[in-house]
C-alpha cells in the first residue's frame, strides 16, 4: 500500500483524499437522514395518538351536550 501511495502523484492523492472525504460525509448524511425518518415516524405516532383521544373527547363532550338536562 505504501508503495502504491508513494507512486501516485499529488494530484491523484489529492484526488483519493477527496473522494473519502466525500465518501465519509455521504454516510454520515445518509445516518442522519435514517436519525430524522425515525424521529418523523414517533412524532407521526405520537400525533395520531394525540388525535384519536382528542376524537374521543370531543365525543363524550358532543353526547353530553346531547343528553336531556
């Protein structure tokens, strides 16, 4: 490996050092980009949770404000 660095040159160093670079920095978007999909899924959960006990709140309130008084 040594040998075969050694025998690029500086521009094809250049070059290799860039592209991991690169390389590096699209994985850790790509980790990022999984972190905020999880964290929209639990918010989505959680909202459909929140909604559905709104729902049912808003119907115990609608059919007592239908029961005879």
């Amino acid at each position: 490996m040594r040998r075969a660095r050694q025998s690029m040159s500086g521009r094809e160093r250049d070059v290799a050092r860039f592209l991991a670079e690169l390389h590096r920095r699209v994985e850790e978007t790509q980790a990022l980009e999984r972190s905020l999909r999880d964290k929209l899924v639990e918010l989505d959960k959680r909202e459909k949770g929140s909604g559905a006990r709104m729902g049912k709140a808003r119907n115990r309130q609608a059919q007592g404000a239908r029961a005879p008084h």
